[in-house]
C-alpha cells in the first residue's frame, strides 16, 4: 500500500487526476472504476481541463460507476447519472456506448446486477478503481456489517451514510435508504486501486483502513491485502497516520 500526501484538497485532486491520464495515456482502452461524492469532483474537474488542453483522449476508455441510489430516476440531480454526467461526461469525448452505471430504477434486482458483473467481466474487468471513503470506511456503499459482499448488489444503507448523504437533498427524508453497489470482491477485483480522501472527518477512517483489523465492519480494510494500491490524501485525513506511513509530495 502506497500512501502520497498532498498539502491540500487542490493538489490531491491534481495529483489522482495524473495517475488516470498517465494509465489512459499508456493504455488508450483503459476500462476505469469510477466513484460519486464529494471528493472525487475535483479530480474530474482537472480531467476535463486535461481534456480541454488536449492532452488526454477518452474515446476509447470504457467507464464503470461503484454505486447509484436505489429507485432514484437518473433524471434527479441528486443520481449518481446526473452527477456523472455534470462533473465528466458532458464534458468529455467519450463514447455514451463505453459508459455504465448501475440501473437503480430496475425492478429485477438479481438481473441487474448480475449483468452489470458479466459486463465487466466482459470489458476484460477493471484496470483503474477510483475509491473513496466514508467515515464509517465504507467504500462504494458497502456499509459496515458482518460479512464482505462478493459482487453487486443492493444494500440498505446506515443512518450514518444518509445523513451525510442528506446535504445533497432537501431534506434527510428525501435520501434514498437503499443503493445498487459493486461488492468488495468486485471492487478487489480492479488491477489497480486508487483510494482518495480528505478532510479531518476521514482521518480515523483513513486510519482504519491502513492499520486496522481487516473486518466487514470496517470495510475499507479489506483494501490492505490488495496488491497495487495507492491512497492520495490531503493533510488532514492524513492526520493520524504516523509520517513514516506515507510519501509527502
């Protein structure tokens, strides 16, 4: 596990988004893991600027979201389709063909996410996921619990992720209580991991996954026995790991 640490949000933002230019650049059909939330915005904004500049070119690369909320038509602001296409998509030359996200407006849950698994699958699977981090550790919507998931999936998520979710809606009760979520074994599966944090509120999650007991209750952790991985951190999720820990950049 390699640990970079940058000074601020900016500069981690800058720093993930050259790791995925240097992997598109060396492979053009790159297949990425993609995530939603707050933190990995930045990061697709400098990619839209590289693709501005010319410097990057995503009409081969193939795309694959972690998560979408469970019976939330894509046409709210508040999906992770909305959110995908805001940030990059609409942004960007990639083909509308080469984009996946889960369908959470399925009424056959098994079928949806059995063919979204075969279709990575398919693709020839992950090169590049792109992760980030809840406080309580979960990553994608795994949420805490007794057991690791193995493929995609529907989840019911914690009261701790809905409210942290509810900043983005009106109100806490218009949060969806259920999301469609690639498993960690999927998500274990990507050649290449990409974990991405900031802020002192990630700080013991950060922590957990880099020295804590690999537990379903502290999903994140389960990332430790995963061969090619690197968390970029701005200083303050940083903040409880020992400076030997990690590569200041």
């Amino acid at each position: 596990m390699r640990i970079l640490v940058c000074k601020d949000y900016e500069a981690m933002s800058k720093k993930a988004a050259q790791v995925i230019l240097s992997q598109i650049t060396l492979k053009p059909n790159t297949v990425l893991g993609l995530a939603t939330g707050s933190t990995p915005i930045g990061m697709y904004k400098n990619l839209v600027e590289m693709y501005e500049s010319g410097v990057v070119d995503f009409s081969d690369v193939i795309t694959f979201n972690l998560d979408e909320y469970y019976k939330l038509p894509i046409t709210s602001t508040q999906s992770y389709h909305y959110f995908m296409q805001e940030n990059l998509f609409n942004h960007i030359n990639i083909d509308p063909k080469n984009v996946h996200i889960p369908n959470g407006m399925t009424d056959n849950v098994d079928y949806e996410c059995e063919t979204y698994e075969n279709a990575i699958k398919d693709a020839g699977g992950i090169d590049i996921q792109v992760l980030g981090i809840g406080r309580n550790a979960h990553i994608g919507f795994n949420e805490p619990t007794v057991s690791f998931e193995k493929g995609t999936h529907l989840v019911d998520l914690t009261p701790s992720t809905i409210e942290a979710n509810a900043r983005f809606f009106e109100s806490i009760d218009n949060v969806p209580k259920k999301a469609i979520t690639m498993g960690t074994g999927s998500i274990f599966k990507a050649r290449k991991i990409m974990m991405l944090a900031y802020g002192e509120g990630k700080a013991d999650a950060v922590y957990n996954t880099v020295h804590g007991k690999i537990t379903p209750e502290i999903p994140a952790s389960i990332l430790q026995f995963h061969g090619d991985i690197v968390l970029i951190l701005d200083q303050e999720a940083a903040s409880k790991l020992e400076p030997s820990d990690y590569k200041l950049v």
